[in-house]
C-alpha cells in the first residue's frame, strides 16, 4: 500500500541530474534482445560469406592429414605438433568469425548506453546471496514477465520457420538421400533462408522490448514534486538562502550607491519617480557617468541625500526617465543624451561660478 501510495506520488518526469546519477550507477535502459539479434544477423552474415570458404580451407587441411595419414607416428612430440598445427589452422579458419561474433555482442551493448563503467553494478552484494532475495528474482513478476516474453518470441520465431520451411518440404525429404557434395549448399540455403526468417521477427521483437523496458526505466525513475525540489536545493542551495543572498547583496549594493551620490554634479529627477545621479569631472572622463539611480521610494533619498550635500537637483521628467531606462550604474550616458545633459551640466557649472 505505501508503494502504490509513493508511486502515485511521482508524477514528474526525472531530471537530467537524476538519469546522470543512475547512469553512473549502472541503472540505464537496456534490452537483452538487441544484442542476441545482432549475434543472429552476425551468424547469418558468418553463413553467407564465409561459410563456403571455411568448408574450403578446412576440407583442404583435412585431407592433407588423411593423405599423409601413414607418415605421422604416435609419439609425445608429433601428437604435441599436430596439436599445435590443428590449433593454429582452427584459430586461422575460425579467428575472423569469432571476431565478428565479438564485436556484434559488444556493439548490442554500446549502441544502447554507450561506452559505461558501473564498478557499483558489478560489486559483490549480500543481498544476491540471500535465497529469499533469489527467490523473488526467480518467481517474481519481472521473470514471470520474461518466461512469457520467451514463450511469445519462440512462438514468432516457430511460425516464421514454419512459413518459409513448409514451401521447402518436399526438397528437404529428399536431403537423406543426396550426395555430400550435393547435399551442402542445400543445407546451406536453407539455412540462411531460416536465419533471415528468423532475422526480421526478432527486429521486431527487439525494438518492441527496447521501447518496453525505456517506458519502464523512465517510469520507474520518475519523480514526485518532494523529490525535485530536494534535488533542487542540494544543487542549488535552499531557495530561501539564495533569495537572502540576492536581498543582501542588493542592499550592499544599494548603500555603496548612496554613498556615492554627494560626489555626483548632478541629480537629474522626475519630481518623485526617477533619479539619477551623474557625475562628471573636465579630463577624467569623456561623458557624465551614472553613479546612482532609482524609483519611487529609492528616487527620493538620492534627492534628499543630494539636497543635504549641495548637489543641484534639475526637474526634467522626460530626461530622467530615459536616463534611467539607457543608462546602468558606473556606465557613461548613451550619446543620443549628450546634448541635454550638456546643457544641465553647463547651467549647473555656470551657477556654481556665479556663487563663487
């Protein structure tokens, strides 16, 4: 009942950092059907190729041996160099097919994952030795899912064989009662023809059983609303501190901001909306700089901080509220503002120079 409960519970899709985590424990989706399809099409290649050329080679050697049968005596070094010779001439005839074989097995795998070391997969457990834990994994629901999957896919595969080796009867009665040399390159054709039969009813098989056990992997790893915000604080922190964070800093950078508005030259304001405070100094900068801005509430206290520091505060709505919205703190004006803040600035410095 709590595992319905918990299942019910997980309605979120997994996150990219929940698949990563099960990669690398070895928990990804693969199926057991695509590699024993590729060591089939591996086998049929094997027949259809090679096949006549390995009969060649081997009948060749073989004869030598039974031409030369007389020559050979029975002692402790010839038997040990006809061992090695037999295994050298089977490693030769037989290397290159055992290759593929390899390589189609290896292949079923990495096509589907990708190149995966799991050392956690692999690490002996105790639970494996447990006959309880052994039972379950023998008559559980997956093996009783996979002994009827077994049962379904030799039942395809015996119709197939059937449908291509009913037309093949009457050829296949008379095989007892034909030479050898006869007899070969029928067994032989009718052997890839049964292969290739076999062939495409497990392509099906195989891409049914990969999109049944990827719906079952992803079901099985998904997640409810708990789990993504647990992961979610784990990678990024608790949303709460990183908010205080952002708050702190904001208010650090607000009071430095503050701290800067007596230097400015001047505060250009919409009566109680925007401000912005400029500075600028002949020689130290090529334009005004913005050392202090903001709305409302903010707008205010750089008026009053300026008005308490002797710094001309000028009423111009439009300017300010462009100023405000082209310009960030510690950048010089857009150049599109130079005209009318030149005009401020230059009224400014002329009032200054009347008072002194």
């Amino acid at each position: 009942m709590a595992d319905d409960q918990d299942n019910s519970q997980k309605t979120e899709d997994a996150t990219p950092q929940k698949l990563l985590d099960a990669r690398k424990k070895g928990d990804v989706a693969k199926s057991q059907e695509i590699p024993s399809w590729l060591l089939l099409a591996a086998i049929t290649l094997t027949l259809a190729v090679f096949a006549g050329p390995a009969a060649r080679y081997f009948s060749n050697w073989l004869r030598s041996y039974f031409e030369m049968s007389a020559q050979f005596t029975v002692d402790a070094a010839s038997v040990q160099a006809l061992a090695t010779d037999a295994t050298v001439h089977a490693m030769t005839g037989l290397g290159l097919i055992l290759a593929m074989l390899m390589v189609a097995g290896f292949f079923g795998h990495v096509m589907q994952v990708g190149f995966l070391w799991a050392p956690e997969k692999i690490s002996p457990k105790l639970s494996k030795l447990s006959p309880i834990e052994g039972a379950k994994r023998i008559f559980g629901m997956q093996a009783l899912a996979n002994f009827f999957k077994g049962l379904a896919k030799m039942g395809l595969v015996g119709l197939a064989a059937f449908a291509v080796v009913w037309p093949r009867r009457d050829t296949l009665i008379s095989l007892p009662y034909l030479e050898l040399e006869a007899l070969l390159p029928v067994v032989r054709e009718a052997s890839i023809v049964l292969l290739m039969a076999a062939l495409s009813v497990f392509a099906l098989v195989a891409a049914a059983d990969y999109a049944f056990q990827r719906h079952s992997f992803l079901k099985r790893m998904k997640m409810s609303h708990k789990d993504v915000k647990d992961e979610l604080k784990n990678s990024e922190g608790d949303p709460h501190v990183r908010a205080r964070l952002r708050q702190i800093r904001s208010e650090r950078s607000r009071q430095r901001m503050m701290q800067a508005v007596p230097d400015a030259s001047v505060v250009i304001m919409n009566p109680t909306h925007f401000a912005v405070a400029l500075h600028y100094e002949q020689g130290e900068s090529a334009a005004p700089v913005c050392i202090a801005k903001g709305v409302d509430d903010l707008a205010l206290r750089i008026r009053d901080v300026a008005e308490n520091s002797d710094v001309p505060v000028v009423v111009d709505p439009p300017l300010a509220r462009a100023l405000y919205a082209t310009t960030e703190i510690d950048h010089e004006i857009k150049t599109e503002h130079f005209k009318a803040v030149a005009k401020i600035i230059g009224y400014v410095m002329g009032l200054a120079e009347r008072r002194r």
